[in-house]
C-alpha cells in the first residue's frame, strides 16, 4: 500500500518529510485533521527501526490527536511530529533550531510541544525559530513540564470513573495498582496518598518505586505481578498494551483508569473490559491533561484556567460512560463517536457557511 493510499484510508491531510544534513535532523510531521483548528501534537524523538516505522508512529500517532483535541473540547485538530535519532546522543542546537524553521514553514497549520524524547529545553530551541511551539519555559510566559497537568487530569479522570464503578468518586480506601512511576504517575500518586487511598506500585526503575514506597507508603512488588494484584484500581502509567489476552485472565480490579497511551492492545481488549463490567476510562480522555494545559498557552497562558479546563476531564467521562451504557458499546468506542460527532458536525457547519457564501456571490453577480 502506498503512503497516498494510507493517508487516503484515515483522510490524512499533510505528511511532511524535514532533513537537514548539517544537523542530523531527519524528522517527520503529520498533520490529520484541521476540522476544528490548527493541528496540536507533541514531537517525539525515537530510535526507530526504519524510516517506514517513524512514518507509520507520526501518521498513527497524529490521528490520536484528532481525537483527543476533539473530545476534550479543544478548537484544536491532529498533528504529530518525530524525529529519527537517539535522544541521549544525536541531540545538537542546530537540529531543533532546523526543525523550528520547518514547522514555521507550515504558517501555523501544526503547532508542537514536546512529547517522549524532547524536553522543556529542546522546545526553547524551537521557539528561536517559531512561535508555533508550546511547552517552552516559563520564562517565556509559557506553562513548562506538563506532568503536572496530565497528573491533575488522570486523577480526576480517575473519581469519575470511581463514581461510575462503585457509586462514589471517594477514592480514600480504595486500593489502586501503579503500573509505573514516572513523573507523571508519582504525582498522581500523591494525589492519591493525600486522598487516603492505598497504593500497589511497581517500576523498572528501582529507585522510583523507593520513592514511591518512602514518599506515600505505597506497596512494591514485580513489574510481572502488577496486574494480578488484588484491587479495585488498575492504573497503566508506562509502557502500552498491558491491556492484552494474558493480563485479562488476571486483572481484578474493576476500573482501569492511568495516564499510559494505548492501553489496549488491540481495541478487542476493550470489548472483553464492557463485557466483564470493567470501566475503562479511555486513555486519550484521561490523560488529555497536557496537551489541554498546553493549548491554553495559544490564549496567552493562564494557569487558573487552563486547570479548571482539565477538571473537565470528569465530566467529559461522565458522558462517555453514559453514552456506553445508553448505546450498549464499549467506552472506547463511545469517547471515538463522540469525537467525531463534533468533528462532523462543524465540518457541516462550515460546509452550510460556505454554500451560503457561494449563493451570496452568485446573487450579487445576476444582480450586477
């Protein structure tokens, strides 16, 4: 299949390909949908396999931002950027500052931020080249690290799907299982703690579950043990697709709510979740956090309002849970529907505009 036919498939709008020999730079940008506005995603810096696999992960990834900008009520479309190279070596100056003029190219259509492998300072080099860039430093009258956001988000992603699960959004005694504790899921975790729930944690990284244990008296135990544990709670905060066959004959908690991307390995697994009762607070709702903090910075940033935008991730869920049950269809499916219903909807809206327009001009011409 070519890329025209993959991009034709799932309508993609625009896939750019950026290189600049000095540098190094060999990046991709994806553009999905503009429907509702400009296209918002982060850049990901990976060492991928092959150039196909980098164009596959920017095109898949942009088309999650379609959706995710779209149920969170943002007036913002899908774009998604990566750039091919180690983010531990091949980082250099002129290679973000390259990148930056190419997304200035693109007079406003993508906007980025960063996302796995770029970092506060990598999005300040972009911006010495572009304003059409967010996530830069403070300093710059901008928001910073997002994990905070995307935090705040899950946590209260995570009431209401307590409320929908077990009749109250109180969350103090309930025990939740942390599938790694990055930055963002060790302060979710403090959110909890503070809330008196109990906490199970487990991470590759030693010295973050030590944290986690000292920090809020959290339970540890094996990466390989974390989704069999006794609990009402199950929250992926790392890898994706701990949502599969083999973890599904374990699980016993009756909520899956988390700040990882693409819990689920094939969107199966979140047939078999509404099947057993489970809610399954879709991973794009939950964690939107981020990206809402982020899209504030294009109103010229405020704090207080971007983060009662983010408390909105209840409600939003509140919606998709009664959309499944009046519907009869999985979670996921439910938070897909409703997306595109908005996005269909202003694509008739502008269609009715312009149709108008048109018979305006055709009028004033007969008249002349």
């Amino acid at each position: 299949m070519s890329w025209f036919e993959v991009m034709e498939h799932h309508d993609y709008e625009e896939l750019v390909l950026c290189q600049d020999k000095a540098s190094g730079l060999k990046a991709i940008i994806a553009i999905h949908d503009t429907t509702l506005g400009p296209a918002l995603g982060g850049t990901r810096m990976w060492t991928y396999a092959s150039e196909e696999a980098a164009i596959e992960d920017a095109l898949r990834l942009s088309r999650g931002m379609t959706y995710k900008n779209a149920v969170s009520g943002l007036n913002l479309g899908g774009g998604k950027a990566v750039i091919i190279g180690d983010p531990r070596r091949d980082k250099n100056e002129a290679m973000f500052r390259a990148f930056g003029r190419y997304i200035q190219g693109l007079n406003g259509r993508y906007v980025t931020a960063e996302d796995v492998g770029t970092s506060e300072e990598d999005m300040n080099l972009i911006y010495q080249e572009t304003d059409y860039v967010t996530g830069i430093s403070p300093s710059y009258g901008s928001s910073g690290n997002p994990s905070p956001a995307t935090a705040w988000g899950v946590y209260r992603g995570m009431k209401a799907a307590a409320k929908e699960a077990f009749g109250t959004d109180l969350l103090e005694g309930k025990t939740v299982a942390v599938q790694g504790v990055g930055n963002v899921a060790m302060s979710l975790c403090k959110y909890l703690y503070e809330e008196g729930a109990r906490l199970i944690v487990t991470d590759i990284h030693k010295d973050s579950v030590k944290q986690a244990v000292d920090r809020f008296g959290a339970t540890a135990v094996d990466p390989g043990e974390i989704t069999g544990v006794e609990c009402d709670i199950y929250a992926p905060c790392a890898l994706g697709g701990t949502i599969n066959d083999d973890t599904l004959k374990t699980l016993k908690a009756k909520v899956v709510a988390g700040c990882a991307n693409n819990q689920l390995l094939e969107p199966r697994h979140g047939d078999i979740l509404h099947e057993r009762g489970i809610v399954y607070a879709p991973d794009y709702v939950i964690n939107a956090g981020g990206v809402i903090n982020i899209a504030d910075e294009l109103n010229g940033y405020n704090s207080e309002r971007a983060w009662s935008k983010i408390g909105e991730i209840y409600t939003s869920l509140e919606k998709i849970f009664e959309t499944s049950r009046t519907e009869g269809v999985a979670t996921y499916i439910a938070a897909d529907r409703l997306a595109e219903r908005r996005i269909e909807l202003m694509k008739n809206t502008r269609s009715t505009f312009l149709q108008q327009g048109h018979h305006a001009l055709s009028a004033r011409r007969l008249r002349g």
